[in-house]
C-alpha cells in the first residue's frame, strides 16, 4: 500500500506536510512560494543571491557551525531558486530528523546576511556571470523569458553584475521577511513518522509571520524576437509558445507533459539505449535526417498560471532558416494531430517509466510534496497522476499545440545568423 500524504495547515498558515515512506534515509525541505518574480527594482537579483547564501550564518549558528552540525549527521545541504519558489533541503538517516529540521528553519527564518558574506559571495557570481555572458547562448532561456513576458516573470533569474554590486545585507533581509511568510511556506518531508515532524517543526514554522506577503507583479505573454550574432561555429535557436493555464490546468499539464515526452529529441551524438528517447519525433524526423542539426529537444518552463513550451536547437552555421522551419513544420504536425497511436502510447508509458523512476529518490518525493501544496493546496498522488497520463487521448495531447500555436511565438537565436528568417516571416507560418 503506498503511503499516504499528510498535510496540516498551523493556525499561522504554514503547512508540515509528509509522506512516511520506508527506508532508513529521510529528505526535509522548505519550499517558498516566492522567486525572482516576486522581486522589484531595488532586490532584482535576491532569489538567485540567495540560493547561494544558503546554509550559512544564522543569528544563532555561525556558517562553520552550520556545516559542522551537517557534517555530524552527514547531511546534504541542497539549495536552488527559481522564478515561483524558492526551496531549500536536507538529506540525511531518519534517526537524525530533529537536528535535521532545526537546522533547516534556522538556515531558512534567521539568515543573518552580514554585509560582508553577501559581498563575498556577490563577488564570485559575477565572476561566474561574466564568464558566462562572454558566450550569449548560454543564457538563452534567460532571454526566452524576458522575450516572452512582461512583468515578473520576465525578470532575470540570474543575477546581474549591476544588481549584484548593489545588494547590502539589510537589502536582503528585506526580501526574505517581507516574501518568506508563513502562508508562503510549506515544510515537506518524505521517511519520517508525522507526528514525530509535527512535534519538531510546529513550535519552530509557528515564529513565521502571518500573511500572504506582497505577491508578485502581474506576468503577461507577449512572444517576441531576440538574436545577437557571434562568431561562434554553429547557431541556437528557441521557437517557443504560450501555454495558457499552467500547472494549475491540470488536464492540460497532464497532456503537456506527454506532449514534451513524444516529441523528445537530444544531441546528434546520444549515446541512445532504452529510455533515451532514440524513438520520439524530434530523433526520427530531424536529427536523422538533417545532418546540419546538431541538438533538436522540446522543452516547457511551465508557472502555476502560465508557460512556454517549444523547442530548442543548434545547427550549423547557415541553417538558421532550414532549423525554424523544422521545428515549425513539427510544432505544426503535432498540432494537426498527424501522430500516431502506437506513438502516443511510447510516450505515455515514458510518461509513467520517468514518474515512477523520479519518484524511487526521497529528495524528488520531498521536493513533489512541497511544491504540490504551495500550487495546488494538497498533493495529488502518483496514481492519480498515472492514471490521467493512462486516460489521455491524441485529441488532448494535440489541443495542446494547437492552443499554443495560436500565441504570438517566441524567437531567440544566438550564433552565426546567416540565412535567419525575420520574425514577421516567422509569425505567418502558423
């Protein structure tokens, strides 16, 4: 019998929510309902500083005694920012859950972001983003967002250089209190009793202050053209979309994700095997047929309320054109339901394998828990999910592009533009 998700609200509006799966391994985390679009003018920057200040001083422990605690319970101490939420977690035996979950809302509620720590981190990523704007594709799917959406969405993840000289602790210190609020906060664990959690975390996630915090700024897709030319050997290129609805649209996210598994794609130069997607339509109709494309993958950046999904490449320098018409008559093929049966059913069953795959890890279970409560307000389980991936028809996975199609496209290419189509040109082929 598969274990039950547990999930009580405290009277602050924060949430202790886990699953009690066996093992002697556990995974706790904080998962926050707040990220790089939650920021304003004077924090732009904050969630992706922050990920990096992680698990260091508090105004209880010092960064050395952080670590050293972890080390004692041999804990891994994990952290990643993203646009929605923000989650922080910790590995480690079962029998070490008290110090696990203490440590954690220590490092989450009580940073103590001295000024100097902040600068010192600051420094080393914007060395890390200098080095990374000296080649413009490996920012792409930065700039496919600010391309795609105006408000919060569109603001960078990835910390800036400007933004990053300016940020003081106090600056942060802000951004956490104001954004990290009990109502914006679940405490998600997987291989540990619930009560056992319960009594640990509740007198702790009780000192959050209560409220919703001050949201976002509203996020609204436009679609639009991005292109800088390099010297580089080859060009990438994003052709993406408006899904409409998000993960909140739950039949359509369902049909989505099938959706990204039949078209599937990878490099030229996969190493293939079972499960490596040597089958899906972007392998068996462009990388083996067109010797100039290089990488051909779908690919979806989804929100609770909104998303974009389409497809990334790279080609060889000249075949800009020949790669956006590609990957349009593709978008379009699918949309038109041109898709057969027994390809539907592989990527279904991919579907389900990946589920259920991800889902052996206790951290994926943590992570899943969290960030269902902070979307959905519950967790729906494996086999609900399965069972609707089961039910799906090719009518559904294809209303899905074809919704899509009809948005404005989002184009982005970086490299060697020779023969690129013009967004207009673009635009008109759907």
């Amino acid at each position: 019998v598969a274990p039950t998700t547990q999930i009580p609200r405290l009277a602050n509006g924060a949430v202790i929510a886990s699953e009690n799966t066996m093992g002697g391994s556990m995974a706790v985390g904080m998962y926050i309902g707040a990220g790089s679009k939650n920021e304003n003018a004077y924090t732009v920057g904050a969630s992706h500083l922050l990920e990096r200040m992680a698990f260091r001083a508090t105004t209880n422990r010092s960064s050395f005694r952080v670590t050293r605690e972890a080390e004692v319970i041999g804990a891994n101490l994990m952290a990643s920012a993203s646009r929605e939420q923000m989650a922080y977690t910790v590995d480690c035996l079962r029998s070490n859950m008290p110090e696990a979950v203490e440590l954690l809302a220590d490092a989450v509620m009580n940073p103590k972001l001295v000024d100097h720590e902040v600068a010192d981190v600051a420094m080393v990523l914007m060395a890390e983003m200098a080095d990374l704007a000296s080649n413009p594709a490996n920012l792409m799917m930065e700039a496919v967002h600010a391309v795609a959406y105006s408000g919060g969405l569109g603001q960078p993840l990835v910390a800036t250089p400007v933004a990053l000289s300016k940020f003081t602790g106090d600056l942060l210190a802000n951004f956490v209190q104001t954004n990290y609020t009990a109502d914006n906060v679940v405490l998600a664990a997987s291989g540990v009793p619930h009560a056992d959690l319960v009594a640990v975390a509740e007198p702790l996630l009780l000192q959050l202050p209560p409220g919703p915090g001050p949201g976002a700024l509203p996020s609204q897709y436009l679609g639009g053209d991005y292109r800088v030319a390099t010297d580089a050997p080859s060009v990438s290129i994003v052709l993406a979309f408006e899904f409409v609805g998000g993960w909140k649209d739950n039949k359509a996210s369902t049909a989505m994700t099938v959706l990204n598994t039949l078209m599937g794609g990878g490099g030229s130069f996969s190493a293939g095997g079972p499960g490596k997607g040597m089958y899906s339509r972007l392998y068996t109709r462009v990388l083996n047929r067109h010797a100039w494309a290089q990488n051909c993958t779908a690919f979806h950046s989804v929100f609770d309320d909104t998303g974009i999904i389409g497809i990334s490449g790279v080609a060889d320098p000249g075949y800009a054109g020949d790669m956006v018409n590609v990957m349009a008559k593709e978008l379009k093929a699918v949309a038109a339901g041109e898709v057969t049966a027994k390809e539907l059913e592989r990527a279904k069953a991919a579907t389900i394998s990946s589920i259920l795959m991800n889902l052996e890890s206790k951290a994926v279970v943590a992570e899943d828990i969290g960030r269902q409560v902070l979307t959905y307000g519950e967790r729906k389980s494996p086999a609900d999910f399965i069972a609707q991936v089961k039910a799906l028809t090719l009518a559904e996975v294809s209303a899905v592009a074809a919704q899509a199609v009809t948005s404005a496209p989002t184009l982005c290419m970086v490299g060697d533009l020779t023969n690129a189509p013009r967004y207009d040109a673009v635009k008109a082929m759907f």
